[in-house]
C-alpha cells in the first residue's frame, strides 16, 4: 500500500534530521519505480529538493496496491524538484509526461522538467542494460542532481517556503 512508502519516507526525513551532521536539509532522488517514492517523498515539506529519474506510475496512478493518489498532491511540494525523462521512455509516455509537467505547473510547483532526446526508460542503469545506457547522458544528468542538490541543500539562498513569488521585469 502506498501509504507504508510515505511513513518509510517520513520517517527516513526525521530520522536523518535527528542525526547531528545534518545540516537540516534534505533532498531525495530515485530512478524508476524509485523516482516515483522520491516524487512522493517530496510532499513532506521539509524535503528542499528531490530529483526523479524516469519516475513510473506518477501519471497512471498505478503505484502499490489500490493506487495512488500523486497527481492531486503535487500541491504538498514545497521544495525544488527536477524531473528527468528520456524521449523514448515507453514506460512514461509523451501523454503521461505532459499530465505530470502541466500538473506541476498548474500547482506552482518549483520545477525543471528534462527529455532526454533519444533516451529510452533507465538509461542511466550501466553497461547491462540492454543497449540503453548511455555514459554521456548519465553524466549530465547526474550534475543536474549535483546542481540542485549543491544550491538547494548548501547555499543559504534564504527562506523556501514555496509561495509563488513576484518575478521583476528586468531586461
């Protein structure tokens, strides 16, 4: 059931911030199946960033027993979050894809939103992963975590609080 991944999530979060070398920052990633518990780990809000790689089921509702009910609570997120796909991705769709940029922008969520042309589903996974690998893709994909992770986790950038804020036109 979906709602024993949030209480591991929870309490993962509490967890890591009760340990002394926390800086009280959190952030959360995961590919596939786990880009999904990352997506949904990032409803709590003390959760700065997450970053989701090729995340199943978001747009189907599919995940764990009954269902899940992801979509409707994009509005929880408060962090940053960055979603990254591959063009080819036969597990997430065109469609499914769409529904999950436009429900994270329709909530005002924080958000970057990657498609990774010619990628199919997983090609993060090494050398065995039935010709989708791809280093190069790998690498920039993984400084997109480092970069979120890096500015949302330790730069004091100020207070988060995902309110919608004011954007000067400035040129």
């Amino acid at each position: 059931k979906v709602h024993a991944y949030d209480e591991d999530a929870t309490l993962s979060v509490t967890t890591l911030l009760s340990l002394p070398t926390c800086t009280g920052r959190i952030g959360t990633t995961g590919m596939c199946l786990g880009g999904h518990l990352a997506f949904r780990c990032a409803f709590d809000k003390r959760v700065a960033a997450a970053v989701c790689y090729f995340a199943t089921d978001i747009h189907s509702k599919t995940l764990g027993a009954g269902g899940d009910d992801s979509l409707e609570r994009v509005g929880d997120m408060k962090g940053e979050v960055v979603m990254i796909f591959g063009k080819k991705d036969n597990h997430v769709p065109p469609a499914g894809r769409d529904l999950i940029r436009k429900t994270l922008h329709e909530k005002g969520v924080c958000f970057s939103f990657y498609e990774v042309a010619h990628a199919q589903h997983a090609f993060i996974r090494d050398e065995l992963s039935k010709g989708r690998y791809d280093p190069f893709v790998s690498k920039i994909c993984f400084e997109m975590l480092l970069e979120v992770f890096g500015r949302a986790l330790k730069s004091d950038l100020g207070p988060r609080d995902g309110a919608m804020e004011e954007i000067e036109d400035v040129c």
